[in-house]
C-alpha cells in the first residue's frame, strides 16, 4: 500500500546516516511500505546537496554526522528545501539532542529502537504536519516550552479568537497526541479534529503542530493538559 502525498503520490524521502548498513535497511523497509526514498546523505554537506536537489516530503535525520550535528543538518536543509519536514531517527534519546533538534526545526523525535511499523507511522504522521516523538520525550519538549515561557509576562502577545472546542484539541496537540487519539477522548472524527487543528493553524498564522504546542504553552493555555477531558458528542464539534 502506497503513502501519498499531494494528489496522491508516494511520499518523497531522504535518509540521513552514516552508518551504510542501517542507512540500507532503514531505506529498505520504506521502499517496502510504499514510499518513495530519493535520495540518502551520509553528513552535514550531502544531506544540504541532496534536499536542494530532490525536495523531499520528510527526511529521517540522524543525530550525530561525520561533519556536524543532526541539528545544524535539520536547519541546513529547511533553509534549501523549506517545505521539507524533518523527522530524526537517532540511538541518542539525551536531552540537549532533543531540544537541539526541535530549536533547529524537526517535527520530530524517534529513537532507533523503534520497529519498523512505528517508523512508518511516525513518517506518515510527520508529512501531515504532526509533531511526533517516542514516549518520554514529547513531556521532555513541553517542560522545556514551559522554562522558556515562564518569565514571558502573561498577555504579551494577543490571543487568537479560537472557539473553545478548538482550544480543547490544541491542548492535547500539545500533549503529543494524534487526532485520532484526541478524537478518541472528546468523541469526534479523527477528520473533524485535524479540521480544527487546520483552523487554529490559520488563525495563529503558525506552521505546524510544534508551533502550536509553543503557542499552547506561551498562552498558558496547558493548565489542566494533564487532566482527562470530558468527552462530548460531535455535535458540540
């Protein structure tokens, strides 16, 4: 079963390693799954080359290159190749590697002990603009959003009009869910709450789901995020 992208291709892929075999075999199993890998990097310098030339969908990056870090990487290959996203795939699951990655731009965090399986969701899940992270680490980015905001003075920047229905799912953005795993706790359509998320994407002129959990936690919008929410009915949608 193929994963499209827009109007239905495969999804573009780029895997940055250093190690060939696994370089190999992690290409492998996504050729396998029905994406598209155009193109593997073994550094700093030829994962840039590479994403400039071949514009991939989501590029797999690894933490630690021959010729700089994962993160200089990320940010080297957004700024030639802007509508790529950036999903590292590293055996490091230490914290400044983590919140390295995510200042330099990456959607995403999953560390190599992941199977197969779990690899392909989370690129699924990057290429729709989902932040996704292995267990653990996405409470690690959030404490971290919340240090960096705590001596922001409170309404420093205005609120966007968001309905209360769409503050609702930000917050569990912000907790690292997926919109079906959020469609599961407020009794909605995994469709319905990504059309919320859209929304609130267009109203707060943000990216992505890691600018949204930025927002959630800069407009202290995380109080109670650890509270299990009240499901409702779709009509309240």
């Amino acid at each position: 079963m193929s994963h499209g992208g827009e109007q239905g291709r495969a999804l573009r892929l780029m895997v940055v390693d250093d190690h060939p075999m696994w370089r190999d075999a992690v290409g492998r199993d996504l050729d396998e799954a029905g994406f598209e890998v155009v193109a593997t990097a073994d550094g700093v310098q030829s994962a840039t080359a590479r994403a400039a030339a071949t514009l991939p969908d989501v590029v797999l990056m690894d933490m630690h290159l021959p010729d700089g870090s994962g993160a200089r990487a990320t940010a080297q290959v957004l700024a030639v190749s802007p509508g790529s996203r950036v999903l590292v795939l590293s055996a490091s699951s230490e914290r400044d590697d983590v919140l390295e990655a995510v200042k330099a731009g990456a959607c995403g965090y999953l560390v190599k002990s992941a199977s197969a399986q779990e690899l392909i969701d989370a690129v699924r899940r990057t290429a729709s603009g989902q932040a996704v992270f292995t267990a653990g680490l996405a409470a690690l980015v959030l404490g971290e959003y919340r240090r960096m905001s705590s001596d922001v003075p409170a309404g420093t920047s205005p609120r966007a009009e968001l309905t209360e229905r769409e503050t609702e799912v930000l917050r569990l953005v912000a907790k690292g869910l997926s919109a079906r795993q959020i469609g599961t706790r407020l009794g909605l359509s995994h469709r319905t709450v990504e059309n919320h998320v859209q929304s609130a994407l267009r109203k707060l002129h943000l990216a992505n789901r890691v600018e949204l959990t930025r927002y959630v936690i800069e407009q202290g919008l995380d109080q109670g995020l650890d509270q299990e929410p009240s499901r409702g009915p779709e009509s309240r949608a």
